[in-house]
C-alpha cells in the first residue's frame, strides 16, 4: 500500500465524510453548477500545490470565518429585536431590516460554503476511479489476482449516449445492466460517486445480494490489492483507497438497517479493520471509532448535542416556529375534483438563520395510570385548541418517522403491505407478520421491519378518530368533533405533515363514522373540507415524487405518508428486475433509490413546536385505548349514531295536531 499513508499532513485534521447525503442520490453530479467548479478552481491558488488538500484546508478557513459572523450577526440580531419588542419606535426598529437582510445574504454564503465543501468530499473519493476497462479484473480479487486487463465484458452492459451540460460531460457510456457481482465492481469505476452511483447502491444492493455477500467482497478486494505481486501500483492504490470510501459510507449510511440488526456482520468489520486495515492506514482506527461511536437509532428532536451545535447544516437549515405556523401547502381543486399541484412561490424568510430550540418528548409508552382523571374524558369533552392538536400529533408522528430508513420502504410487498393496509397488523403479532408473495430481497433475513411499526401507528390514529367520533353522547358534540377533527387534518397539511392528515382522513372515511346524521349538521365551508383532502390524497396519489418539486421541502419540515410512499416503491417494483440473461436492470434500481432518498431529505428539516408532555400524555393514552377497537361494536352502544325513528306517542301527537287543524278550516 501507499507508503505515505501516515504521513503527516495538515488536512489530517479535517475527519472527511464519505457520505454525501440524499443529494448524490437524488441529483447526482447536477446538483453543482458552475458557480461550484469555478469556486473551487480558485482555491488553493496562492498555494504551489494545488491538491485537494489545500483546497480543503482553505475551504475549512472560509468556511469557520462565515459561520462565526454568522453566530454573531444573528446574537445581535436577536438582541435588537428583543429591544424593539420591548420599546416601540426605538431606533432598533430602523436597523433591523437592513441587519436582516445581512444576516440572508451571511447564511446564503454559509449554504454556498456547505455546498463546495460536499463537492471537494466527492471529489477527493473520486480520486480513486478506476478506468471502466479494469473493473471485470476486480471479479477475480477473491482468488487473490491483481489488477489485470481482461477483455471480459459479460458482468456489466452499458449504453451509448451524449451527455452535455455535465460536470462529467466526457461520459458517454450509462450503465444499464449487471450482475450482482459486476454492480459491485462498478463501484469502483472513475465518476460512480460523482454521478450518485455509490449511495444508490447502498440504498438497492439487498435486492441482488446479502450485506454479509457484499462486506465479503469489500474484503477480498481489499486483501487483493494489499498482497498484489506488482508491488506498488497506482491500480492497487486507487482500489486500496476505494475500498475504505465504500466502508465508510455504508457504516455512515446504513449502520442502523445493516450492522445493528446483524452483530455478527459487525463483529466481522471491526474484526477485518483491526487486523487488515489499522497496521497500514490511521483510517483504520477513524473508521473503528465510527463504528463504536454509530447511534444505534437516529434522534428525533432532542436537545442539540456537541457536534450538532458545530454543524453549519443544522445552523442553516433551522426553520422558526412562526415560519412552520404558516400555510406552507395549498392546493386548488377543480370543479372536477381533481387536484391541482398549486404553482410555488419562491419565499425567503430569515427564520432559516434563526435559532431555535429543539426538545424532546421524554415520554414513552405511558399507562393510564401515569393520567390524571381530566385525562382520561373523551376528546370532545377536553379543552385543547385545534392548534395544540395538530402541534402535538405532528411532534409525535416526527417522533416515528426520524427513526425510518430510506431501505425500510423497499420490498414492503413482501412484509404483507397493500393497498388497503388498514388492520393488517391487528391479526398479527409484533413479531410475526404475513409473507405474502416471494421477497425481493437476496436473502428475507435482512428485511427490516420497521415500517410496519409506521403502518401500525397510522391504523391506531385513525381507530383513535373514529372512535372518538361514535362515543360523543349528542349530536351536537359529535358535529364539533368533525369539525375538529377536519380542521386538525386541513391544519397538518398546511404544515406539510401529509402523515398525519391521511391518517385522519381515514379514520373520517371509516363506514361508520360516514353514515352518522352528525354530517348534516356541518356547514358546507366545513363540509368543503372533506373534498379537500381527498383532493391532496390524489395529489399525493399522482407521483411519487410529488412533494420533492420547487425548493419550498428544501426550507420547510415535511412527514410524508409511509403507506402511499410504499406503494409507490411498490409500483416501481412491479416487474422482472432482471433482464433475460440474468443481469439486473440498474435503471429500474436506480429509480427505486431516487424515491426512497427523499427519507432522508424531508427528515433534514424538522419540527420546533414547544412539545406539550401533558397532552403528549393523553393523545399517546388515548389512540392506545382504542387501537384495537372494533368501530360497530363501540357504535352500536351510543344511540346518536343512528337516524332517530318517531316514537308511536310521537306520531299520535302529529296526528292529533293535524286532526284539530283540519277541524278549524272546516
């Protein structure tokens, strides 16, 4: 291997990622423009050395000067804001617009420097691409042979075409197809993590082969290009290098649906690293700490830790309550009832600048013992605003959805999931589920499961509304509590969390609860309601990329609806994956990763509402109350859920009333 690999350097100092994030999957090499390559063409210049490493290091200057004026422009910002609140028509009030202003223009450079500093990252692993001509020669590295030249071309098919207005503009050859083990070669082809290439295959690989088959084949490539016979080589270099990006950005990406539920892959790494890589590279021990250091669960909102409070990103990409309290999505329906996807308005707000705090819920299950007995009333008998609702339902399902996966999404088919999933989970233990149909999946052992939790959460929210719908005692209550409950959805979609406005809406649509007379009792603006859900339904129905478009997900915290993304991945594995000769289709993969990473990008922005732990207490105590409720039955026992019929006595009374007026005009 390299002999300077521990040699010193200042860029040492800077631990780099290897994980690029959802933006290498979703945009590949578009997602810099040429502002990007022009930036990074200056740096590094008053250097003789222009390598990457001093491009860093310059970069990591500029980029720890902005983000302190930044800190301190928003302090003062603060502070003066909190002078004019206090003292109207002080001379605060004269500097804050032009300060605001500053304070934009400071986080948009921030965001710029965030954005450079990602592509040197990529760049730096890109380094070490090989020529696609020497990838079928790593198909030998478990036998131990070298990098060779072969003119076998069986592992991978590729396409012709004309790529302009790319950073990688010289390419004109697209993968098209593979076998499992020549998609894992292409791994290792110069641009495969430039045009995204590299995470999109962390996010399908399961579908052509196990993570046990794929760390196996890391670490045979890896013992190949160490004990290659040519001695030093810059082919074994390239691959020696490859081979720890690709381990790095796995544990980086995939450490909670890979190695958590697998101690025995995770012994095997930690295993490999300590005897393989640590005695030749300081990686070795950057990549052992990783793997200590990995949450075995993402956090939701908890209080910022050490690193959080050191990240641009976060700084960045905070959103103000009063930012996320606005309407963020409208939708127009058509005569029609279709829906129209609204034409977006590109808004700048400073709030993206501001800070503000982040909490945990610090519930977990709670028992109705821990209520008080104000608690445990009905929903139509409690005191809480329709705003408090929303703000607390929408903290706990941000609570479920931080702790997904882009990977939990795929092969659900295979879980049981379907279109009409409502009470699929109730017949089923938490550990026992039905495999309908064959998995996807090389090997059914690795499907995690997690999505089904979501699922199960989504049934027990709208049993919850149906619920407390049928056991309101009057008709006028249960007409409230519609109007309630519409208002609640129509209030959640506004706030982009699309989850919990389906999961009401079914719970509306239950057979019971659209029988009830209490719907006449709704005025028609209420009324109108209804139809616009269904409407953003369809909406969220017609594409599966449908929440990604404009910039407005980029800025503003959103929660999708975990049954209508899996469906949507499902309809994209609809299909053979393989073609005729065996080789799976990397389009069709390609696609699939592109839909799932919108996960991780809605998960970037998250909600700050001041979480309410006592109506947290009792939204959690009530949708568990009722989430194995049979709806009829609990119908069945209050009587304004029915049509009321006229009593014998009351019909003899209108006879005897129309009796003597009949007599009057005789």
């Amino acid at each position: 291997m390299p002999e300077n690999s521990r040699s010193s350097s200042p860029f040492q100092t800077y631990v780099r990622k290897c994980n690029p994030g959802w933006t290498s999957v979703f945009y590949g090499a578009d997602c810099f423009g040429e502002e990007v390559l022009n930036y990074v063409k200056k740096l590094g210049r008053r250097n003789e050395a222009q390598c990457m490493d001093v491009k860093m290091l310059e970069l990591q200057q500029q980029l720890m000067i902005e983000t302190k004026n930044l800190k301190k422009t928003r302090t003062f910002y603060q502070k003066l804001l909190h002078q004019d609140r206090r003292n109207k028509g002080s001379e605060a009030k004269i500097m804050l617009p032009k300060l605001k202003g500053q304070l934009e223009e400071m986080r948009s450079k921030v965001e710029f420097l965030e954005l450079i500093k990602k592509y040197l990252e990529i760049l730096c692993m890109e380094q070490w691409g090989l020529d696609t001509s020497l990838l079928p020669s790593l198909a030998n590295s478990g036998s131990g042979a070298a990098i060779l030249n072969p003119e076998d071309n069986s592992l991978l098919t590729f396409q012709s075409v004309k790529v302009s207005g790319k950073i990688s503009q010289n390419k004109t050859r697209m993968l098209q197809a593979g076998t499992p083990l020549g998609l894992m070669c292409y791994l290792y082809a110069r641009y495969a993590v430039l045009d995204g290439y590299m995470h999109q295959f962390l996010y399908t690989f399961r579908y052509f082969c196990t993570p046990k088959e794929f760390l196996q084949f890391l670490i045979d490539t890896l013992n190949s290009a160490v004990s290659s016979n040519q001695g030093y080589s810059s082919d074994c270099s390239k691959v020696y290098n490859r081979t720890l990006d690709l381990v790095q950005a796995w544990v980086e990406d995939c450490y909670q649906v890979d190695f958590v539920p697998d101690s025995s892959l995770l012994n095997t790494l930690e295993d490999f690293i300590s005897a393989k890589v640590i005695p030749l590279d300081n990686r070795g021990e950057h990549l052992l700490a990783l793997l200590h250091s990995a949450p075995k669960k993402k956090r939701s909102h908890s209080e910022p830790s050490e690193d959080d409070t050191k990240s641009v990103h976060s700084l960045c990409r905070k959103i103000s309550t009063e930012d996320t309290s606005r309407k963020s999505f409208h939708l127009r329906v058509s005569k029609g009832g279709e829906a129209i996807s609204p034409v977006q308005k590109e808004q700048y707000s400073i709030a993206a600048a501001l800070p503000r705090p982040c909490y945990s819920s610090l519930i977990d299950e709670l028992s109705s013992s821990c209520l008080r007995t104000e608690e445990k009333y009905p929903l139509f008998q409690s005191e809480y605003s329709t705003q408090q609702i929303v703000h607390q339902l929408t903290l706990l399902q941000q609570e479920m959805f931080q702790e997904c996966h882009p990977v939990h999404f795929l092969n659900s088919r295979a879980l049981g999931v379907k279109d009409k999933t409502l009470h699929i989970t109730k017949t089923f233990g938490q550990d026992t589920f039905p495999l309908e149909g064959s998995s996807l999946f090389a090997s059914e052992s690795s499907q995690d499961r997690y999505l089904l939790q979501l699922l199960r959460y989504a049934d027990n929210v709208s049993n919850w509304v149906s619920a407390e719908i049928v056991i309101c005692d009057t008709p006028k209550a249960q007409a409230v509590l519609l109007s309630t409950f519409l208002h609640t959805a129509k209030l959640c979609f506004e706030l982009r969390n699309f989850a919990t406005a389906m999961h009401i809406l079914c719970g509306l649509e239950n057979v019971i609860v659209r029988q009830l007379p209490a719907w006449k009792n709704l005025s028609s603006k209420v009324s109108e309601i209804m139809e616009e859900l269904k409407a953003v339904q369809v909406f969220l129905k017609s594409d599966n990329l449908c929440l990604m478009e404009g910039d407005r997900f980029k800025k503003l915290p959103t929660i999708p609806s975990a049954h209508l993304l899996a469906m949507h991945v499902q309809q994209l594995e609809i299909g053979a994956l393989t073609m005729a000769n065996g080789a799976y289709k990397w389009p069709k993969l390609r696609n699939i990763a592109k839909v799932v990473s919108q996960v991780h990008a809605f998960q970037e922005n998250v909600y700050t509402f001041v979480p309410d732990l006592d109506l947290q207490a009792y939204l959690r105590h009530r949708i568990a109350h009722f989430s194995q409720t049979d709806i009829p039955l609990l119908a069945a026992e209050n009587n304004t859920n029915f049509h009321q019929i006229p009593t014998e006595k009351h019909s003899r009374k209108i006879h005897d009333t129309l009796r003597r007026m009949k007599a009057t005009f005789q």
